[in-house]
C-alpha cells in the first residue's frame, strides 16, 4: 500500500463524477488547465499526517492528507466565479461523503474531507483561475512481515 495507491483511488472517484474526466483532472500535471476547460482537478502530494505500528496484528496504520486543488476559470464576474466554486466544492464534498473506502481501494479503512484552505487567484499561461485546495484525509492499514 502507498500514497499512491489512495490518491489513485480518490481520483477515480472524483471521475464518477459526470464534470470530470482524463481532460481536466490529473496527479499533479498542470497541462489540463490549458485544454480549454472550465473548471479542472489537480491532485498534489500531501503529508503523512501520522504513522502507528501494531504489534499484533502487525499492521501499520497510515493517516496521509491528499491535497484536491479545485481551479474554476475566471471567466466572467467575481460573483460568477465565486458561484462556481462554491458550487463545484459542494459537489465534491458530497460526493467524496459517498466513497468513505475510496470505492473499496485496498488498505482504506476510511476518507473524508476535512477542510479547506482560503480560494486564491491563480495564475496559469493562458488563464486566470481560482483555486481552492481541499483537504482530505485518508486512514490506510497495511499488513506487514517482520524480517527480525
């Protein structure tokens, strides 16, 4: 099990949604905000929030902190963006709400957004976005084989 395994997980999720798909939503690849899109996923590496070794029996319980960057193109008004991300982050929340196991990812005993940080102008080459991160946390346990 790894991080990567969950951000996987979380990003097929977020593509049951009918908004996202291949085209705008990626691990860490900037490149879809430049397809022309209105509104676009990045998954970013978070941290390991906590790590607990059980003895028996022998699992390792991870806590890791996926980053879920939200960018709404600017298009329009500030009220209109304002609406949109307001609106797509619903979205998301309720959805992640649905999966608390990430759709049964191997190792996932539970997700759940936990917060957000502060909307931002952001940015891009041939756009002004803004962006939110949400925060979710992510409980894995993994069985593990002492080699002493």
């Amino acid at each position: 099990m790894s991080y990567e395994t969950m951000e996987d997980g979380a990003l097929t999720v977020l593509r049951l949604l009918s908004n996202y798909s291949t085209t705008n939503s990626s691990t860490g690849d900037y490149r879809v905000l430049n397809q022309g899109v209105r509104r676009a996923v990045i998954f970013e590496p978070g941290s390991i929030l906590n790590r607990e070794h059980h003895a028996y029996p022998r699992v390792i319980a991870t806590n890791w902190e996926i980053l879920i960057s939200l960018h709404i193109n600017w298009g329009g008004s500030p009220v209109e963006a304002g609406n949109r991300i307001r609106t797509d982050r619903q979205e998301i929340i309720d959805h992640f709400d649905k999966y608390p196991t990430l759709n049964g990812v191997t190792g996932c005993v539970s997700s759940f957004v936990v917060g957000s940080r502060q909307p931002e102008m952001w940015g891009g080459e041939n756009n002004t976005w803004w962006r939110q991160e949400i925060i979710m946390q992510v409980n894995e346990h993994a069985s593990i084989t002492i080699a002493e």
